[in-house]
C-alpha cells in the first residue's frame, strides 16, 4: 500500500475482504477538530483513518475534559459503537488534521455482523484500544506530568509520522487532564534539558531517545499491546 492512503486494519484483512470495502469507503479530509462522533448518539459514518489523529475525549458536568483515547491509522474510530446499543459518552473530534476513508456507519455495522472476517478484525481493534485505554487510565492518575506529556508527545508522532506539530498549553492541558500551569512547567523542563523545542504551541521533538526515556513505562506498555494485537511495532 505504499504511496497509498494506509489503514492498518484494512490492512489486515485478505485481500477479497478488503477489496470490498474499498469499493464502498469515500476519501474524505478532516480537518483540525472536525467532530466524528457525539456522546451518546449513533454516529453518522464510520471512519478508517489514513493520516492524522483523532482524539476521544471524555467532558465532565463542569466542562472539564480529559483524553482517554486516540485514533491514528491503526484502526477504525467507532469500533466500539459496533458492539452492542449501549450508549457511548465520549467524544472524539480531530486534533491533528486528518484523512480517512469513510462510508455509512450502519452499512459498515451490517458488514460486522455478515462478515466473519471483518468482524474478528474489528473486535481484535476493539481489545487493543481497551488495553490500552486502560493502561492510560493507570498512567494519568499514577504518572506525574513530565513523563506523561513525554508519553502523550511520543503517541502524536508515532500518529502523525512527524516531530513537529502544533499544540497549544491549554490543548495539552485538556487531554492530560492537569493545569494549564502543570503542562508549562512539564514543557519547560523538556525545553531546558533540549529534548523538545517549545513556542508559540509549535513543538518540535529534538531528541526522540531522550524524549523516550523521559516518558513513564506506559509508552513502552502501549507498544507492546499493539504488537501484540497487530503483530508490528509500526505503531503505539
């Protein structure tokens, strides 16, 4: 698939399975903070994302919100919409400009249940991004901020395929769930130790081992997780 807009999970799939959905799937682009799906509702389309990245995104009564979840091109954003009619309250919306391929949720949900190969390739996605989603549970209440923000930092690049990228205090601090105040001063000793250049919300990694040894353990567990699911290290 080089050259091509890449999913791995349809990837995966042989190559008549595949095939099939492509015939089906729209490119589309989304940009910066398009919403894929609302709490609590049965989501339009089903995306497969080829480039970018998706943040899910849980919002408290108060308007605070914290990211429990991410999308790249490892899987299918409404994955676990596909399980049963139990409503889901998180939110996910863009946060890296993003492509996917698309089509109608509910036609991709009557694949599922039709589709024995399709449907053990998307459960299989679903219990990787529960473990890890429950890994990340642990490390945001566990981890102090500096080695979660070199977690999180090291997550967007293996998404984006880029160490440089646009991301302001107050959005990290959003999807960490700390203070604005917490992600500055975590930003700022990364800065001073020249692993990261930091201004005006552009990033830009400098040094990736050393970014990788300042993150907690999580960003090594969520690795292994996704080889073990996907049988690659191509991606955390």
């Amino acid at each position: 698939m080089n050259g091509q807009p890449f999913n791995q999970l349809l990837a995966s799939l042989s190559p008549a399975c595949r095939g099939s959905l492509l015939s089906r799937l729209k490119p589309v682009s989304l940009p910066l903070r398009t919403v894929l799906y609302e709490p609590d509702e049965i989501p339009k389309y089903a995306h497969f994302v080829t480039s970018g990245m998706a943040s899910v995104v849980y919002f408290m009564s108060n308007g605070a919100s914290a990211e429990v979840g991410v999308w790249g091109h490892e899987g299918m954003v409404e994955s676990f919409h596909l399980l049963g009619t139990a409503k889901i309250p998180t939110r996910c919306f863009v946060q890296m400009e993003a492509t996917a391929l698309r089509m109608p949720f509910k036609e991709l949900r009557k694949d599922f249940l039709e589709n024995e190969e399709l449907r053990t390739a998307l459960l299989q996605c679903v219990q990787s991004q529960s473990s890890i989603l429950g890994q990340l549970a642990v490390c945001n209440r566990l981890h102090e901020a500096e080695a979660r923000l070199s977690r999180w930092l090291l997550m967007v690049r293996d998404r984006v395929d880029s160490e440089n990228y646009f991301l302001t205090h107050e959005f990290l601090a959003n999807m960490l769930g700390a203070r604005r105040t917490t992600v500055t001063a975590a930003a700022g000793t990364l800065q001073r130790k020249g692993i990261i250049k930091y201004s005006r919300g552009r990033i830009r990694i400098i040094d990736s081992p050393a970014l990788e040894k300042a993150a907690c353990e999580c960003y090594k567990t969520v690795r292994a997780l996704h080889m073990d699911f996907y049988g690659t290290a191509e991606l955390v």
